[in-house]
C-alpha cells in the first residue's frame, strides 16, 4: 500500500511502514473504540458451534462487544441471532447461558417471543388497545447470523457480505476436511480473561519466530508444513508431525481416532481475520477465539470438537490431543508472555514495535513475518489507515 508521507509520524523507523506497529494500538482506548466501530461492528464474528444449538428449540446466550445476544435454532432448522432484550422494558428474555425451549418467556412481564423472534404473548394485552403498540411491530430483534461448516458467524453489519464470501473458498476448502466429513460436536470449552489487548493473541497465532524459543515440544514434534494468505486477512499454516522426542505412550493416543478425510500426522492452523483460530491435529479440531473486553482486556474461548456419538475415550483423547498441541502451549507457555509483551508495549518511550522478517510472498515453506503484515494490511483497510498506526489522531 503506498504511504502517505502526511502520515507518518516523526518518531517512525526508516523502514517500510508495513513492517512496524504503533505499540499504542495495544493500549490506547481510543484505538480500541475506533476498532469496535470499524472492525467488530462490521466483520463477521465466531459466535459458536452448530451443536450449541442442535436441535429446534436448542438456545444459547452470549455477550459481545456488551451486547447481549441470544442464538435459537427455529422450527425451520436455522439458527438465528437475536438481541436477548425484551421489547416490553428492556429485560434479558433469556437468562440461562444455554437450553431448550419452545417459546422464549420473559421472567419480568411473562410477555413471549417464539423461536423465530415473533412477539406471541402479552399478558393482559387488550390494555394497550388504542395505545397504537402491535405485536407484529415488536419482535425480538435479530442480527445476522450464518453457519458454514457447523461454525456460527454473527455479524452487526446488514450490509456485510456472506459469510461464505466472507471466508472465502480457500478457508471453506481447507476447513471442509474434516468438517464436512461428519457431524461434531462441542466436547471441551474452557474461557479464560487475559490482561491483554485482543491483538495479540491474534498475533500470536500468525508468529512463527516465537515458537521454538517459546512452545519447543510443539516446534519439535510439529514441524511447520506450507503456508498459504488468502484474501480478507485470512491465512492458513500447515503443519506436520514428528514423532521423535515425544513420549510413545503419549504419541499412541495423540494419533489414534484421526478425522474423517484427515491423513495421520496432517494438521493446520487457520488463522481468520480480526481473531478466531481453528487448528486440526490429525484427531480433533480446536476453534480459539477472543471477545474483547476492552483495551487491555480479553476472554479467550477455547472449544474442542469431537465427531457425534465418540466414546467418553475417544472424547478424552481428543481434549488430550487438544491439550498437547494448542490449549496448554498458549495457556501456560504464551499467556506470560501475552501479558509481559502488553506490559511492554504501555512503555511511552518505545514508540513502536517491529514485523520486518521475511518477504511478503503469499505462499511458501518459510512464513516470517509475512502473516502478521497480511493481518496488518486488513487492519489498516478495515480501519481507513495507511500504517498500523492512528497517529495522526494520537499524536
Ligand atoms: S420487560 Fe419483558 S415482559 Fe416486561
Ligand atoms: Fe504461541
């Protein structure tokens, strides 16, 4: 993208603007509300798994971004997003985390919405005649929401394009196996809060530098394979698997049960832009992905999928495989990282920081820096900026 040299600050390096980042996008709350406006207000968001919501009826509630949403599967198989907010005086309409109803209740004036968001109950309701209110007017009010694969997308964004478009052919390709292959389920989840910014997580995922200095085993026994950057900021890395240096009796489990259409030993992470992760280990597939809070703030989510109908054996190897190639690297070896690097980047006399490793090719063996500028480059067009920076705003 070419610079505009009105934006760029004194302080810049004299490198391409693309290879550094304002270390105040970690911190300053006015970046964080502008990426709230111009990213999660209008991108597609990991909401969650299909099982969630399996069957007609199924339900589960959520918040992001602070708002309350409530996802129901309708008697027409989809599910749909709702805003959990009573038409009546504004109370939660559902309150549980998840469940199954056949029409949703309010606890505060018992008025009732169906499973498509149609207002069907007031108590009481010839006393708003002539007051001009209508059921037909007052539905819960919905937001968009699509499934590809079993995953559940919600958008705030009317006018974002499809999900499917959204992804892209290539993500859909590669995610396809093994997801099309069966149908799964959420057998694990596990959240946790950070005090970090939602970045660098996001980050994280895309840099391959830190891992053999700070996840060894993954880097030893996981040998990065090719990596591909798609369109819309998404990208995706190969991995293999080497068994040399893992324990065996660990090995046999973590290879056992592979995934329909999946070679043994094959695996990826996908990385989609602004921050959901799925990564396949030859026998489970793991979704991360981050709500951001605020600023410095962020609730990872972590959920395991295993194929409907596994033993309780089958679903313990999976966490298992889970466990050893994704959730315990990032929790217990990157989050102190995460939060040293956070602690960091608050410093006000270092400007910025620095992703100059490596070309920009698109495709290759050798992935440098080139995934976290390719999230960048989204950054900096969903945004309306020219460098990983507001510095104009901020100076
Ligand atoms: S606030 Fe929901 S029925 Fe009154
Ligand atoms: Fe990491």
């Amino acid at each position: 993208m070419a610079t505009n040299a009105r934006t760029l600050p004194l302080w810049a390096p004299k490198i391409d603007p693309a290879r550094w980042v304002d270390n105040r996008v970690y911190t300053d709350p006015r970046v964080y509300e502008r990426e709230v406006e111009l990213i999660f207000n209008r991108t597609w968001l990991f909401a969650g798994h299909a099982s969630e919501a399996r069957e007609t009826g199924d339900y589960f509630t959520t918040t992001i971004l602070g708002q309350p949403l409530l996802f129901a599967r309708g008697n027409d198989g989809a599910v749909r997003a709702f805003y959990n907010t009573c038409r009546h005086r504004g109370s939660k309409v559902a309150l549980e985390a998840c469940g199954h109803a056949s029409a949703f209740r309010c606890p505060y004036h018992f008025w009732v919405y169906d499973l498509e968001g149609r207002l069907i109950g007031i108590p009481g309701e010839e006393a708003y005649d002539g007051s001009g209110f209508t059921k037909e007017e007052n539905p819960l009010v919905g937001l968009r929401c699509e499934e590809e694969l079993g995953l559940l997308f919600v958008t705030f964004n009317d006018d974002a394009p499809s999900l499917r478009d959204y992804l892209g052919p290539k993500i859909v390709e590669t995610l396809a196996t093994p997801l099309a292959g069966a149908q799964y389920e959420v057998v694990k989840y596990i959240s946790y809060e950070l005090p970090v910014n939602w970045k660098v997580f996001a980050e994280n995922a895309r840099d391959g530098y830190h891992v053999p200095f700070v996840h060894p085993f993954f880097r030893k026994a996981s040998p990065p394979g090719p990596y591909f950057l798609h369109d819309n900021g998404h990208a995706v890395q190969r991995l293999g698997m080497d068994p040399s240096g893992v324990e065996p009796e660990l090995w046999a489990k973590i290879v056992q049960h592979t995934l329909p259409g999946v070679e043994t030993g094959d695996g990826y992470i996908v990385t989609l832009f602004p921050d959901a992760t799925i990564t396949l280990r030859s026998n489970v597939v793991s979704i991360d992905s981050q709500r951001a809070l605020g600023p410095s703030t962020v609730l990872m989510e972590s959920r395991v999928l295993g194929i409907v109908g596994d033993s309780q054996d089958v679903r313990d190897i999976r966490a298992l495989g889970h466990a050893t190639w994704f959730l315990n690297p990032v929790e217990l070896e990157d989050a102190p990282i995460f939060i040293g690097q956070q602690q960091g980047v608050a410093a006000k006399g270092v400007r910025y920081s620095v992703i100059a490793r490596g070309a920009d090719a698109t495709t290759g063996t050798r992935g440098d820096d080139n995934r976290l500028r390719q999230w960048w480059t989204a950054w900096r067009a969903a945004m309306g900026v020219e460098i990983n920076s507001l510095a104009i705003e901020l100076d």
